[in-house]
C-alpha cells in the first residue's frame, strides 16, 4: 500500500500514514525499513498492511511519478531531529536482527556478567572443544556482535560534543563550506604574511641602495621602478591580507553562530533519545545474555568430559554459572585478590539470587510420587519440588515461571506439556527428564525429535535412580 506521513513522533518513534481512500495505519521507528531516509511528516511511502499496523515502511519511489517526492527529501534542511533520527534508526536496524531473542521470557543482568560469562565460555572450551560445534558458539557471536554495538553507542553517547560534530555538522553543507573556507583562507594568510615580509626586505635594500646612489643614472632610474613596484605590492598583499582577515574573521562568527544555535539542542535531543535506545538494547542484551548462558551450561552438563572434570572437584550443586563461580573462588587466595577477583566475590550474591533449583514432576501415580520426592531430598533438600498428575496444572505453573527441570512420566498425560513449550519456543529452556519402561533405538531417536534430555528407566532401583538423577542435575 501506499500512503503519505501526517504525523510522527521523533521522541517515541510513533507515526501515522494516510492512504489516498483517506485510511490511517499507525507505525513505529522498528517497522521503518528506509535507511536512506528518515521518516518525517509529508513523505510519500510504501508499505505493508498488517491490520491497522503498517509494516516495512519505506520512502515511495515509484520511477513512474514525477519524482517530487524525492525533491522534497533532497531539500530537505540538515537539522539537529534529522541526524539523530537518521543515527538511532541505522541502530534499531542493527539490533533488529536480534529480535527473535525478545521472545525469551527471561534475562540475566549482562553488563554485571559479560567478563565472567565470556570466560567461563573460553574455559569450557577449552575443556570440551566440542561446544564450538553446537549453537552455543553462534549465540556468543550474537552477543558479541550486540555489546560491540553497545559499547559503541555508550562511546558516542559519552562524548556527546564528538558526537555532535560527527552527526550534525560535518553532515551541514554550510558548515563544511564555512569550515573548508576557512582552513584555505588560514594557508592563503600564511602566504600573504610571508610575501609581506620578503616585500619587506626586499623594499629596505632598495631604498637603501637608492639613498648610497643619488646620481641620476639609468641604474638609479631601474632602482626607483622597482622599489615603486614592490612598496605597490607589499601595499596590495596587506590589504587583501586584512580582507581576508576580516572573512575569516566572519567565516569564525558564522561557525560559532551554528554551533551556538544547535549544540545545546543536539544535547538534548541526542541524550532523549539515547535513554530510549539504551532500555531497548540492554533488554535484548539481557535476554541474549541468558540464552547464551543457558545454553552454554545445559550443553556442559551434557558433555562427559566437562563433567568428569567437575566431578573431581569440590564444586556442590548443579553445574551451572554459580556453582562455577563459587568453584573458582573456593581457588583464590583471598589476602591477595586483585581488583578483578573482588569485582567476581562481589557478583556471587548475585549469581545466588539467580540461582534456580526447581522441578515440575508430572506423575502417573503416588508411588513414582514420592519415589522421586524421596530422591530429590536426598539429593539436595532446598530443590522445590512440584508434583502433580494434572497437566493443565502444570501448565498454570509453566505460566509464571519455567522450572529448571521437567520431570515426566512416560504413563502421564504429557503431550499437552509438549505442545504447550513447542508452541512457545521453550524446548531448549528445560531440562527435560523422561522415566519409561524400556529404552530403545526408537525411543531415543524419538526422545532427541522432542528435546526430552535424559531417559531414565522406571524400574531403576531407588539408589541407583538416585545416583542417576544425581548426574544429570549436577
């Protein structure tokens, strides 16, 4: 469909577009799909229709009309609204590509956790290589990508007066031309005073050997020419020197006069904007930043040879990024810390509040019931255990919050639990523990088709359960 803005918001990114049937579509700064241009009120534009919601928004430039439209974006003045607009649209576009990430429902704080995250990432490759090859490794360069273009913005947004010359006034016409004027007229003043000075000289010594020779002679004639023609032209190269002078002077006045007029009003607007930006990037940091930790730790526990490693160690608990940071500690010593090991003891309660240690147990009968409740408190009594026979409670619980692990009975009511993380893309989010009769080739082929993680015989005796359970929870 095609449209023309009416209205638009630069502060919140909101704008309306009017149809020539005289229909309205609202949009925002995510749906404009122009980076040539930014959006401003009067441009024609095409775009998609989504309800009343207009998707893909772009400048209209249909090379059948008449091109005014593109007259009027070309005339457009360079304003302090027009650059920032233009600036923070070229970021939503570069963080866009992370949108899929926005369905997370959860997020860890990553400028508290970006160096320990990264390292734990760089250690456990190096103790399983093999975590290069799975989808951890593209969700690091995702998050790398992301906090490179963080920390880029946060370097334009805390030296704002580089910002503003970067943005607005070496985008300025007038101001270039008055700056690039100004600079030629500095090296044209330079040659003026230097040819002043030789003029100078060359005037004294003539002068001089005019007042040694006063007889009237062909040599005294020359003389006198010559000092005539450079006292007129010492007389010219001051005076074009101070007219120059005097440009400059007003080339100066006229650049100070836009950076006046402009540079407290970039600030603003520039800082308005950079508070919007700066919420929107650090919540889809934060929800990358879990993903990737997730991840990275659902994969270890699944890797032998990682856990073969912690499992000589004295780290307690399930694997994870705490009892990883709590392992690390255990290490130091703690009368020589350095700065960075004491920024790692301070993010510990952090990590602790983090820290989830919940199951939802979907049964088929009390005996497994209590079988399970019996070796999750053996295992570690402060684990919160829900147990139930009713999947459409599990899934009231899977409504506010996602457990750690997800405990099924093969006998149990399951497929609407499957259905239900399937449909909100939560597979890869849990721990999936699957007790069945009999384990097969298919069983585990089928298993791996639905993201369940362990299969555990139900008739494994209580303590070897136990041990099993144990293992795959560390």
């Amino acid at each position: 469909m095609t449209g023309k803005i009416i209205f638009y918001n630069e502060a919140v990114g909101n704008g309306i577009i009017l149809t020539s049937d005289k229909m309205k579509f609202s949009f925002s700064i995510f749906d404009w799909d122009d980076f040539e241009y930014v959006p401003a009120v009067g441009l024609p534009v095409v775009f998609e229709r989504e309800n009343d919601v207009a998707k893909f928004v772009c400048v209209f430039t249909d090379e059948d009309e008449d091109g005014s439209h593109l007259q009027y974006i070309e005339n457009q003045p360079i304003t302090t609204e027009s650059v920032i607009q233009r600036y923070f649209t070229s970021m939503y576009r570069d963080i866009s590509q992370f949108d899929s990430y926005k369905r997370t429902p959860h997020s860890i704080d990553f400028l508290k956790l970006r160096r320990f995250l990264l390292t734990s990432y760089n250690n456990l490759i190096e103790m399983d290589a093999y975590l290069l090859q799975t989808e951890v490794s593209a969700i690091k360069n995702d998050l790398i990508e992301l906090s490179e273009i963080y920390d880029m913005f946060k370097l334009r947004s805390k030296h704002i007066k580089k910002a503003f010359y970067d943005l607005f006034l070496n985008q300025s016409e007038e101001f270039l031309q008055a700056k690039e004027r100004l600079e030629k007229n500095k090296i044209t003043l330079g040659q003026y005073e230097l040819k002043i000075r030789l003029e100078e000289i060359t005037l004294k010594n003539l002068e001089s050997s005019l007042e040694k020779n006063i007889s009237l002679n062909d040599d005294y004639e020359e003389m006198e020419k010559a000092t005539k023609k450079s006292r007129s032209l010492m007389i010219d190269a001051i005076h074009n020197k101070r007219e120059m002078e005097e440009e400059s002077k007003r080339l100066a006045e006229f650049i100070e006069m836009i950076v006046a007029e402009n540079e407290e009003s970039f600030q603003i607007k520039f800082l308005a904007q950079a508070e919007i930006f700066h919420g929107r990037i650090v919540e889809i940091l934060n929800k990358v930043a879990y993903v990737f930790e997730t991840n990275l730790w659902k994969k270890a526990r699944k890797s032998k040879i990682i856990r073969k490693y912690f499992s000589h160690t004295n780290a307690n608990g399930k694997l994870s990024s705490t009892t990883y940071l709590k392992y690390y500690l255990q290490s130091l010593d703690t009368e020589k810390l350095s700065s960075e090991h004491k920024e790692l003891f301070e993010l510990l309660p952090y990590m602790e509040s983090l820290q989830h240690r919940s199951v939802i147990y979907l049964h088929s009968d009390s005996q497994n019931a209590h079988k399970v409740k019996q070796i999750l408190n053996e295992i570690d009594k402060k684990i919160e255990l829900h147990s139930l026979n009713n999947p459409q409670k599990v899934l009231q619980i899977l409504d506010n919050e996602l457990p750690d692990f997800l405990f099924l009975d093969q006998k149990a009511e399951f497929k609407t639990i499957f259905h239900y993380l399937k449909r909100n893309d939560l597979l890869e989010e849990v721990t999936i523990i699957f007790f069945m009769n009999k384990i097969t080739r298919n069983s585990l082929e089928r298993a791996k088709q639905l993201h369940i993680d362990f299969l555990i015989p139900s008739n494994t005796p209580i303590a070897n359960m136990k041990e099993i359970v144990r293992s795959y929870m560390i």
